[in-house]
C-alpha cells in the first residue's frame, strides 16, 4: 500500500483534501439534526411552541438534509474521479514498467499475471481508493463529533456506548481475520482463471481439432468453482456483519432507555422528567450513528485485504527492474556508413533464469562483417537461445557476446537493437495494417540520440495500429513494397483488399502462416540493418520460394551480416559458413563440403535430408 501513495500526484492529493473537507461538512450537519430536535422538545416543555418557531426551526433541519445529500454527491464525485484518475496512472505506469521487462522478468511474472494485475488488481485499488478511503476520513470524523455531542451526566450511558464498540470492533476483528486469507487468495485464483481463459482463446484451433473442449471447459471449471468457493467462503463470514450492526445497534437503545428510565422515574416534576427524556433521545441518536461509524469500519477491513494484495502484486511489478539494462556506448563515426556489422561469441554459455541446465555450454565463433553464417542442429539443439542473445534478450551466463568488437552489454540497447533485424522463429505480427507491420519500429543512430537513420521512426511513433502512414510518404511506400518484394509477398499483399491497407489482425490471425513468415521477412528487410537473423524465417515456405527469396535476399544484402538458422540443409548450404550445434555445444564448423566429411551430426541430418544425388 505504501508504494501505491508514492503514486498518488499532487491532483491526487488535492481531490482527496476536497473530498475530505465535503465529508466533514456531511457528517458535522448530519449531526446537527439531533440538536434542533433538543431544541424542539425545548421548545415544547417551556412552552414558547409557537408554529412560527417550529417551522423556522423544521426550515434548519431541512437545510441540514438537503447540505448533507448534496455534500454526500460532491464528495463521492471528487472521490470517483480521483480513483479513476489515480488508477489509469497507476495502469500506465505499469505498463511502461512492462516494456522495459526483458524475456527473463515477463518469464517469470507469466503473461496471465501481467494481465490480471494490470486490470483486476487495478479495479481493486481503485474501488478502495473511492470508497475505503472516504470510510477512512468518515469514521474519525464521524467519532469524533459524537464523542465531542454526548458528554453527559450519566456516565452509565458512555460506558454502556463504549462496551458496545468494543464488541462491535472485536466481532470485527474475529470475522476479519477468518476472511483475510481468503481475501489473498482471491487474487491469485483470479489469475488461474485468467490463464485458463487465455489458454482456451490461444490454443482454439488445436482445441477444436483435438475435440477437446470438454477437458478445456473442466480445466476452466476447475478454476471457476475454486475461485467462487473462496468468494463464498470469504464473504459468507463477512455476512454476519450487518446482522451483528444492526443488532449491537438495537441493544445499544434498550440499554440507554432501560438505564434513562431510572432517574426519570425518579425525577421531581414533569419538566424535569421531559428534559431528562430528551437528552436520552439525543444522546441515543448519537450514540447510534457513532456506533453506525465504527461498523462501517468493517467494509473497509472488507476491502483492505483484497486491496493491500492487489497493492502487492502491483508493487512487486513497479519495484522489479529489468535484469537488460543498456550500457552508454553508442558507436563511433565509422558506424555510421558500416554495411555490415561483425559478430563474435567468446566462451558463452548460457542458462535460461530460474533452470539448471544449460542451454549453450562453451560457445564460441566468429561471424564477420559481410559473412553468411548458416546455424543448424537439431530440436532444442540451442539455436534460437544462440540468437536471442545477440539483441540482448537474454544476457550470457558466462562468457561475452560483442557486436563489432563491442561487448553487447555495453551498447546503449536502442542502439545495438538498431543494427539488426532479427526475424523471429515463430513470425509475430501486430494488429494494423500491411504497411504498419512492414515499416514497424524504430532506429536509433550512433550518436545522435533517436536519430531515425531510415525514414522508418515515425512508423512506430505513430503507432502501429494507425495504418495511414504507408500512403502519405512516396519514398516509403516505394520502400515497403521494395521489402515486400524481396520477401515474395507481393502476390498475395496485392490479392489483399486495401494493398499496404490491407488490414492485419491481431496476431495475423487472419493471413497464414507462409504470409505471414514473410512479412515477418519484409519487416527485417525493410529496416535495412548492419546484421540480419533469421530464426528459422523460412520453415514455412515452400522450397522453391525459398530460393528465390534468399536470392533476392542475396542482392539486398549489400555487404550485410547474416545468421541464418534453419533447419533444413538446402536453406544454409549455401553459406559462407556453417555452425552445426548439438546440445547447446558447437559439433562443427565449416562448409557444405568440409562438414560431410568430418562432421557425424551435420552428415545425419544431410543424410535424412537430401537425396543421395544431391549429396554428390
Ligand atoms: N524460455 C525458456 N526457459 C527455459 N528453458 C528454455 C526456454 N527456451 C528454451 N529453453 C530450453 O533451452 C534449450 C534450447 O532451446 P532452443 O529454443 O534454443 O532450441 P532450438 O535449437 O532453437 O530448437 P528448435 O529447432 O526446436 O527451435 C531447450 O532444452 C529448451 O527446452
Ligand atoms: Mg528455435
């Protein structure tokens, strides 16, 4: 909870103050009713009960109603706006929190999480802030008034008050904690939930194919049942609250009126009986809306549980700093008409966080600037984990990965992630448009800060989902369409209504997958970068188209740096080099020909690749 108030601004502050100062006004006229109405029954025993009085004194009770309604309005305006403020603050802050995350901290946290604290856990915050916050001011406010009201000559009637609020407070504090551990708990099922969902929504096709929808909707049951249960659970308890209130408020009254009932039986005259009788009243009304205030108390201590965990959790992810944090280094002058950018593994090796085993045991090798270096193994042979290390997704364990001659934690991360174009294995597209995936991201320059070394800097600036950047500029149209080309992707994106308008859905759901590899490809060509990667970029093509598209590729490369990981032979073969793994080790190092001769693993998945022809 603490760390959330460092993230209350000054506007914040201000509305609260305001909501604050409404709330007193409320509950100082509230309390003002009971004194007009003493001054009634005074009124009435000295006999000046002129109708004239009465109304005027029936006007002031009446302006007490109307201010307390209006105050109450102001006040839940002020307090609503300042959560709904305070909660888009705090959702923005986590999610510029969440683009600095490396592959490492998204890992760990798991997208459903990141999800469910971005938006329940905010909603949570939220609703406390607007309610249990104004509870919080009431109450005191509320207490303190009343004590200030009822001191009395009986003190039997204040011992009798306060014994009721201890009671009162510790069926609170009895009920409270029962239902706190629930209350925790509520959140994280709300994730299991979460995640379910997500999975079901993700996973569809496979789900529909595999007839399995009754054993995704028992996994969602499961996790539905568990979450209402501890609700159930939680909430039951807590039902017991009102009924205890209202009847610790009932007893409160007999209590004072059987104790008020003595000396006014005891009283001299009629006078004297009727004034005792008033106080009575008034000190019960009092005594009822203290006792009103301190119940309320437990609305908060309702809230404030499932609260202080959202506050948690959302903590955890605002004080969490990414474990890839860019260095200074943002290149010389030479950098800046470099075509192609050298690469160099020394001794790496490499542990995903949180596992024991080793992905890339010992690595080392060395790409040059302008070198096609082609990298295969076999499943889970560590190639993907090689490449990720290069724009720092993940940071070696041991040893050190320099990017022209530059270690890469050095680098400034803009500006290393700046030199390359890495096509992921597994194209990712956003929603948008054709032009808008093509053009997207940004470069950042040597020297000049965000330089945009490529007319590409706008695109991601304006967002992606914008999609009207393509047709306003001609040379960058002529760009997109010159990437377009190269990655063979022409004759469908001009089938597609709109061209570069063409719209892509979330995640290119609505493309295939060939489509989509290669527009995932056009991208990386458009960028036009020092050092390319493709992460099995090309698993989903055809062979002929294949071909042709690294050939065109060729004629673009321009003296550029190319890792191509793949795993079939004729995608590499090709290569200047080629880097055969085998259990995150590298098992040979050479061409086509040097490796058929003495490298066993590159000759068995030629051997299961290439027909006996094509092997001589
Ligand atoms: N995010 C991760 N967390 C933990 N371990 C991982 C993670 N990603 C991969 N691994 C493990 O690291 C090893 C190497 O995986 P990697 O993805 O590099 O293989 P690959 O050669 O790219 O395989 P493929 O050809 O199937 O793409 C595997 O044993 C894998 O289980
Ligand atoms: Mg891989």
């Amino acid at each position: 909870m603490k760390t959330m108030l460092k993230y209350m601004r000054a506007a914040h502050w201000r509305l609260f103050a305001l909501t604050a100062l409404f709330m007193f006004i409320q509950t100082w006229l509230d309390l003002k009713l009971p004194d007009y109405m003493s001054d009634i029954t005074e009124l009435v025993q000295t006999g000046k009960a002129t109708t004239g009085a009465l109304l005027h004194l029936g006007a002031y009770m009446l302006l007490c109603a109307v201010g307390t309604t209006l105050m109450a309005i102001t006040s839940n305006y002020t307090s609503a706006r300042m959560a709904a403020s305070f909660s888009r603050d705090l959702r923005s802050s986590i999610f510029h929190k969440v683009q600095t995350f490396s592959k490492e901290e998204i890992d760990r946290f798991s997208t459903a999480s990141l999800i469910t604290r971005s938006t329940n856990d905010v909603v949570q915050i939220q609703n406390f802030v607007s309610r249990g916050l104004r509870m919080l001011v009431r109450v005191p406010i509320i207490v303190g008034l009343a004590l200030v009201k009822i001191s009395t000559r009986y003190w039997q009637w204040t011992a009798v008050t306060g014994l009721t609020v201890l009671l009162v407070l510790s069926v609170i504090v009895i009920l409270i904690k029962y239902a706190h551990p629930r209350f925790r708990r509520m959140q994280r099922l709300t994730d299991e939930v979460n995640r379910t969902m997500q999975e079901n929504m993700t996973g569809m096709r496979v789900i529909r194919a595999y007839n399995a929808e009754e054993y995704q909707m028992n996994a969602f049951e499961t996790a539905n049942f568990n979450l209402m249960d501890n609700e159930r659970k939680a909430r039951s308890v807590m039902l017991l609250m009102p009924s205890t209130n209202q009847f610790a408020n009932n007893a409160l009254t007999v209590a004072i009126y059987c104790i008020g009932a003595y000396p006014i039986m005891k009283a001299g005259s009629p006078g004297e009986q009727l004034l005792i009788f008033t106080d009575m009243v008034v000190f019960s009304t009092y005594a009822s809306k203290m006792l009103m205030g301190v119940s309320s108390l437990e609305m908060i201590f309702n809230m404030l549980p499932r609260a202080s965990t959202s506050a948690e959790r959302i903590a955890e992810i605002l004080n969490t700093d990414s474990t890839i944090v860019g260095g200074g280094y943002r290149g010389t002058e030479a950098d800046a008409d470099r075509k192609g950018g050298s690469i160099e593994f020394r001794n790496v090796s490499f542990s995903y966080p949180g596992t024991a085993a080793t992905a890339l045991k010992d690595v080392s090798f060395r790409a040059d600037s302008g070198e096609t270096i082609g990298i295969i193994g076999s499943t889970a042979s560590g190639k993907t984990s090689l490449v990720s290390l290069i724009p720092r997704l993940y940071d070696a364990t041991e040893g050190e990965v320099l990017v022209d001659g530059k270690n890469v934690r050095d680098y400034d991360t803009d500006v290393l992630r700046s030199k390359l174009s890495y096509v992921t294995q597994g194209a990712v597209l956003f929603t948008g448009t054709v032009a808008s995936n093509v053009s997207y991201g940004k470069k950042t320059g040597f020297s000049a800060g965000a330089s945009d070394a490529g007319g590409t800097g706008t695109a991601s600036a304006a967002g992606p989902a914008s999609g009207t950047d393509a047709a306003e500029d001609p040379e960058k149209t002529r760009r997109i369409w010159n990437a377009i080309d190269i990655a063979q992707a022409r004759e469908f994106v001009e089938k597609m209504g709109g061209k570069l308008k063409g719209v892509v859905n979330r995640g290119g759901s609505n493309i295939s997958g060939g489509q989509k590899q290669r527009l995932a490809i056009a991208r990386g060509v458009y960028r036009d970068p020092e050092i390319y990667i493709f992460d099995d970029a090309f698993s989903a093509l055809d062979y002929k188209t294949d071909r042709t598209l690294r050939e065109a590729l060729k004629d673009n490369f321009e003296g550029a740096t190319v890792l191509i990981v793949a795993s079939r032979i004729a995608t590499i073969r090709n290569a200047d080099r080629i880097i055969v793994l085998d259990g995150g080790s590298i098992v040979g190092e050479g061409s086509h020909e040097e490796l058929m001769k003495n490298c066993n693993v590159y000759r068995e998945i030629a051997y299961t690749q290439l027909s006996e022809e094509e092997l001589k």
